[in-house]
C-alpha cells in the first residue's frame, strides 16, 4: 500500500500510528525507516538488517522474513533519485520478497516517477481530515460560541488547508478554548502565534531555539526573493529542521540532493519571516524602501509567500496606508487583479483603515464594485480560484453586495453556465441564511435574502450533482429553522450525502417523525401533512424503510 499526498498533510504521522498500533496489538513486527536519511547509501538490503539489529541482536532479515508478518513503514519515497542505486536496490527487494509487508509514503505530485515499484500496489490518497471530520472535533471540544469562531477562522484558505491536519487542528482548538478573549485571535497574526506556541512546545529542543531556527529558514528564503536587501545566513541544524518536518512545520524539498527543507504551508514561512524583519528594524526598513514601492508591491502581489508576508507585515501595522491606496487602484493593476485581491485581503482582516481613511473606503468600495462586475459579465461560469478568495473576502465585510451580485434571483430564472460553481453559490448562500438566524422572526427587511435562500436550496434540488461537504454540513444546519424546513426536507430527499452525514439527516429526521409539526411555524393539518410527507420521502431516498 502506497499513501500518496501533499508535503505536511500527515503522512508520516499516519505510517508512525500504524506501526504503534501493530506493535501494541503484537500482530505484525513493524520497522519505520524515513529514506531521506539513506539517499546517501547504495543498498536497501543493508539499510534494513541494521534496522533489524535495533529489534534484538541476535535477529537476523532472514528470520524476520520467514515469520511473514514483517511489516516495512518506508517514509518519503519522493526523496531518493529513481535513477540511484538505493532506489534500484530497493525495487530489487520488492520484487524478491513478496512475504513481507510494505507500506510507503509519497509526495501525491511525484507518485508518477516510481510506478516501477508502486505500480501494482493500493493507492490511498490523503487529503488530511475532511471538512464533516473537522466539525466533529470541533463539536466535541467546543461550546456553540467558540463553534462559531472556528467556523469563521476556517474562512482563510491557508488556515483551512492547516486544520486538515489532525495535529494542527487540535492545537487550534486547544487555542480557542484556552484563549481568555476571543478578540486575540481575530487576525491571522495571532491565530499563528497560537498555534505555533502549542506546536513547538515540549520536545527535547527549546522552543526559543526551534523558533530561531525557522526565522533563519524564512531569512534564507527573503534573500531569493530580495538579494539585494539582505546579506547571506549560515544558520542551519539539520537535526532540528528534522524535527520540525516531523511537526509537519517543515517538509522535505524533493528536488534537493542536500536534504534541504521548506515550510509546508505559505502562511508558516511569512510569520516567520515577518518575526524576523520585526526584530530587525534595519532589514524592515531596508525592506520597506519607500523609493522602490512600485516593484515591492508588484513582487508582493505576485507570489503567494509574499502576499502571506503582506499581510503579517499588515497586521503588524508596518505598511503604509500609501502602499494599500496603490494597491485599490484599478489603473495600476494587471488583467487577474494581483494587486486589487491583496488589498481586499488585508482589508478584510484590519479593517481600522476602512473606518478612518475616506480615501481608502472610497478606493476600496470601487475594487469591491469591479470584482463583482467581473462576476456579472461572467455570470456562473465564473471558475477563477483566485478571485472566488477574493469574493469571500467581501463577504466578511460586506455580505448584503454578496446578496445583490453573487446569489441568484429569488424571483427569476437563472441561466446556469457550469454546475461546478452551484456549490461555491450554495456555499455563500446558506453561510449568510445561517447569519439570518437570529432575525428571522423579528425583522421583515430580509424577506428578499430568506427567499434566496429558498431559491438555491431549490436549485440545488433540481440539478444533478454531488453536494460537497460543507454544503451537506450548512444544509443539515438549516433543517431545524422554520423558514427553509420544507426546501431543506425536499432537498434531502434527492440528494447523496456522505456516510456521516447520511446518519445525522436520518437522527434528525426521525426525530422530526416522534415530534410531528414541533418545528413548524404555522402548525396547521395541511402542513403537518406536507412536513410528513417530505420527512417519509427524505427517509426513504437515504435507505429507511
């Protein structure tokens, strides 16, 4: 078996845990082997009977394969040269051995190059914990305060693709139920500073000295980007860069032949990198030359570490509201919208300038506007990852412009391009219906929005498609609110969900079978029975009988 994935999402962690749980229930005799630090050597052979000297002395690779439950954990197949000996030996043994069990680690993107060896093995892919799993932990750990705070912190992609990690999910919400105030965890900033503290205490290196050396790493990476502004850095411990790609903080670069790392995620490297230039107001302020803004701001714009690296400096209020004014200027902008998309972005994290620089809120309401026109022209075949990020941003500030430009017409047909997008529209839809909750009783103004959403849970209804995760969660959400109970009962009764959350919607709608009309706001005979009715048909559709 072969567990492919993307750098830092868990791998490693996972062929470790099978090998504790085989040792613990004595089935099979594991032995881990992380080949990155063998790419030096020639033979596999030999690698392992050493490993086998660890078990017992006197223990031989013979004896261990005549046992037949031998089970090989071999971490990092994307680090040794498919044209090297080691890897040629390694072939060798996999062919020659068939009584021995072998498990594999490797990069999802490098998987092709090895086929020789993995080619007739399983395949699982890794994505890390899915959305539905994610909201369990978080159900579990959280009261419906901080639930709510968690949901909106998985709003950054960054942040998202982080708690797919089982290990960094945990520390986030250790972080949220041991944060006294809420409010020091609104920005990025300091959700990182957080979750790092967890990450990088108790091991056998100090914090203070793991921190130092990932501030040196992110030192070495500014220099690519800006040679000029920063001298050389020699720090490097290549046994604590170790330990921190086992915290999944780093990963190994595949393409290196010196064992060299990089951050697994873009949001670990500007933290650090912002750290460095923070405690060093020469390096920040060299960085930060006012004559040569106009090419920091197309470099900040254009790569994905260095619009990272923006928005800490941002959030660290060491950007010149200048630089942000640049940014909202439509002229000085490119055809994808780098520098408008940046601006949105620390905008909606800080919004102190929003509230005190006319001038900003006038530049940034016309970036907002051109957004969403390029969303009008483009009407639902609307398919750039890069702008849907920055419409997500707009929604934090501004969710009645999503109501207007994103959602569909409550009271007209819409002309559907590409169904790939209904669940991104869903997805908008159904998080600001969550938001009306709590006015829906009170307050006749969004009478418009609620139909909306009545709109897209119809639409959903009526296409034939898979319903990702998160919209399965949002719509499960909205089965006990009166207002949408009957498209919500429809929907479901059409609809594939995913295993977990085809056991809720049953629990759910068996309780809603014991407690007829208890949700109901006109708790008449003719809705009861159309409530019964969609309840029955939903049941049956999901294998209840």
């Amino acid at each position: 078996l072969v567990f492919l994935g993307e750098p830092g999402i868990g791998k490693s962690d996972l062929l470790r845990f099978v090998g504790a749980i085989c040792a613990e229930n004595f089935s099979h005799i594991p032995i881990y082997i992380d080949l990155s630090e063998y790419r030096s050597k020639n033979n596999f052979e030999s690698i392992l009977e050493q490993c086998t000297k660890l078990i017992d002395d006197k223990c031989s690779l013979d004896s261990l394969l005549k046992r037949g439950d031998l089970l090989l954990l071999l971490d990092g197949l994307d680090s040794i040269n498919p044209k090297s000996h080691l890897y040629k030996s390694l072939n060798i043994f996999n062919n020659l051995n068939k009584q021995c069990h072998i498990l594999l680690s490797c990069d999802k993107d490098s998987g092709h190059k090895y086929l020789d060896l993995i080619g007739d093995y399983q395949l699982a892919l890794i994505n890390g914990l899915s959305l539905p799993d994610q909201q369990k932990f978080a159900k579990a750990k959280l009261d419906k305060h901080q639930q709510v705070f968690f949901d909106a912190l998985r709003q950054d992609d960054e942040i998202l693709r982080l708690c797919a990690n089982p290990s960094f999910l945990f520390f986030f919400l250790t972080a949220i139920m041991e944060c006294n105030d809420p409010e020091d965890l609104q920005t990025k900033w300091h959700q990182l500073d957080y979750l790092l503290t967890y990450a990088l205490e108790g091991h056998n290196y100090d914090e203070a000295n793991l921190r130092a050396e990932l501030t040196s790493l992110a030192t070495q990476i500014l220099k690519i980007y800006f040679p000029n502004q920063f001298s050389s850095v020699n720090r490097s411990n290549k046994s604590l860069r170790k330990l921190l790609s086992e915290m999944n903080i780093l990963v190994r670069n595949p393409n290196s032949q010196d064992q060299e790392y990089h951050f697994s995620n873009p949001t670990f490297f500007a933290y650090f990198a912002a750290t460095f230039l923070l405690q060093n107001k020469k390096a920040l302020n060299c960085l930060l030359n006012p004559s040569s803004s106009e090419d920091l701001l197309y470099s900040f714009a254009n790569h994905p570490l260095l619009r990272e690296l923006f928005l800490m400096l941002f959030l660290n209020n060491k950007i010149p509201s200048d630089w942000v004014k640049d940014l909202l200027d439509p002229d000085k902008d490119d055809k994808f919208l780098h520098r408008i998309t940046l601006g949105i972005k620390v905008l909606s994290q800080k919004q102190d300038h929003l509230q005190t620089d006319t001038e900003i809120t006038s530049l940034f309401d016309c970036s907002v506007k051109k957004i969403l026109g390029i969303w009008e022209n483009a009407k639902y075949a609307f398919k750039s990852d890069h702008l849907w990020i920055a419409i997500k941003d707009i929604a934090l500030l501004y969710p009645e412009l999503i109501a207007k430009y994103i959602l569909p017409s409550a009271d007209g047909a819409v002309e559907i391009e590409s169904e790939e997008v209904i669940p991104q529209i869903a997805n908008l839809s159904l998080l600001q219906a969550k938001a009306l909750v709590p006015y829906l009783d009170s307050d006749t103004t969004i009478t418009r929005s609620v139909l909306k959403t009545r709109y897209v849970l119809n639409l959903l209804k009526k296409l034939t498609f898979y319903l990702d995760s998160i919209t399965q969660e949002k719509i499960l959400d909205l089965l006990d609110i009166p207002a949408f109970e009957f498209e919500v009962l429809a929907l479901l009764g059409r609809s594939s969900l995913d295993a977990d959350k085809r056991i809720e919607a049953i629990d759910l709608l068996t309780q809603m079978i014991e407690n007829p009309g208890c949700n109901l706001k006109q708790k008449t005979d003719k809705t009861k029975k159309q409530e019964l009715e969609l309840t029955c048909a939903a049941l049956a559709h999901l294998g209840l009988d």
